[in-house]
C-alpha cells in the first residue's frame, strides 16, 4: 500500500516554498521500478519550479523488497529511527507508515533500519547477490582492520560491499566520502566466515536484530573470542 505525505521545501537558492508529495511506503511489487530509482538517486532528486535548482529531498520511508521478504527503513536521524524501531515493535500509531505493517507480516520479512543512503544501497546490493548482511558486515571487521595495518596514513571511515561486474564480490574503503582501496573476496571466503559464527548468529536473518552494522558485528567478534577462550 502506498503511503504518500506533503512536505514543504524551501529552495536554497531562491527562497521559494514548494509542497512535495514524498512517498513513506515504497514496495517493489506495486512499483517494480522503485529499486532503480533509488540506486540511482533519482527518487531524491527535485527542481525548484521558480528557479530550477535541484534540492536533495532526505527523508524516512520504508522500502519494502517484496519478492525477497525485506523490509529496510530508512531513517536518516533520531526522531525517525525511533519511528522506524516502534514499527517494527508493532507500533501502529507511527505517522506515515504502512498501515498493513503488522507483526502477522513484518515476522515474516528481513527487517532492517538504516540512516545512511550508501547503506541502504548496499543493503539491496547484498541481498540481491544472495548474501546474508550479517556475515558481510562481520567480514569487513577484518578486511578494515588488514586495510587500516596496511595503510596507516588513511582512516577508514567507511566500508562498502559491492559487487563487480564480473560477478565477483569486494568491499570499497572509503574516508571523507572517497574511496582510496577496495579488496575482493570469494564466495568460498564469505562461507569460511559465515561458518566461523553460525553458531553465534541468529537461526535465520529475519530476527529482530534491526541496526545491522558494524557495532554489531564487533560486539560479535567479542562473542567469538570469549568463546574461544573458554574452549579446552
């Protein structure tokens, strides 16, 4: 069900005050292009009618992935990760979102609640190439921190997964928004690693683990390792 709001946009540039209808509801099934439109940013994107500036239009909504039982919820600050956390709990009284978003369907979806564009992409790009989020984030604990060993001059403010064009999978490094180093990887050692921590994941990634990233993944590897410990 697509769930629409008015917004109102102040332009920069000219100071004209337009009312946008910005989608909170999106769903792959009722709108098959949808996925593209934000890969590509273009679902963002608006001109002013006065001047013709373009403005980038950030705000929460729900995706949802239907054929692959994902649901990601885009939230880019407190007040709509709260949101987003309250409909996912069950919360029906969370403004503007799906009002078929109940706990008989979300229980059978992959949720997951992000505050970054990139990350949002590369949620979609993950599970379109059939990986688990889950393991691709505890993968880049170790890449990240190889890649910080070996290049001590470059911080390492974020890391992407994405996938090449030959099919291949590999993780892009980035600081102040460029990247400066990718590494890739086989499925063989994305299986490695998945095994490592099958038994400290979750039976299925449709849990309610909704902030899957690098905190997360952390707090895995010390899991692991207090594990190892206690093993003769």
């Amino acid at each position: 069900m697509a769930v629409e709001l008015k917004e109102k946009v102040i332009c920069p540039k000219c100071g004209e005050e337009t009312e946008v209808a910005v989608r909170k509801s999106l769903n792959t099934r009722q709108d098959p292009d949808v996925k593209q439109k934000i890969m590509d940013r273009s679902m963002f994107r608006f001109h002013c009618p006065k001047c013709g500036q373009q403005i980038f239009l950030n705000y929460s909504f729900l995706y949802h992935q239907v054929e692959d039982r994902m649901m990601i919820y885009y939230a880019p600050d407190s007040n709509s990760y709260q949101e987003a956390k309250d409909a996912f709990d069950g919360n029906f009284k969370v403004n503007g979102v799906d009002p078929m978003l109940n706990p008989q369907v979300t229980e059978l979806f992959q949720r997951r609640i992000v505050r970054d564009l990139n990350v949002l992409c590369e949620k979609i790009e993950i599970r379109d190439a059939g990986l688990d989020d889950r393991v691709i984030e505890l993968m880049k604990v170790a890449y990240g921190s190889m890649m910080q060993t070996r290049n001590p001059e470059q911080k390492v403010q974020e890391m992407l997964f994405f996938r090449k064009k030959d099919g291949g999978y590999a993780i892009s490094f980035l600081n102040q928004g460029k990247g400066f180093a990718s590494v890739d990887f086989s499925r063989k050692v994305y299986d490695t690693m998945e095994e490592e921590f099958r038994d400290l994941l979750p039976a299925s990634p449709e849990d309610s683990q909704y902030d899957i990233g690098f905190a997360w993944a952390m707090e895995l590897y010390r899991r692991n390792e207090e594990r190892k410990e206690k093993q003769p």
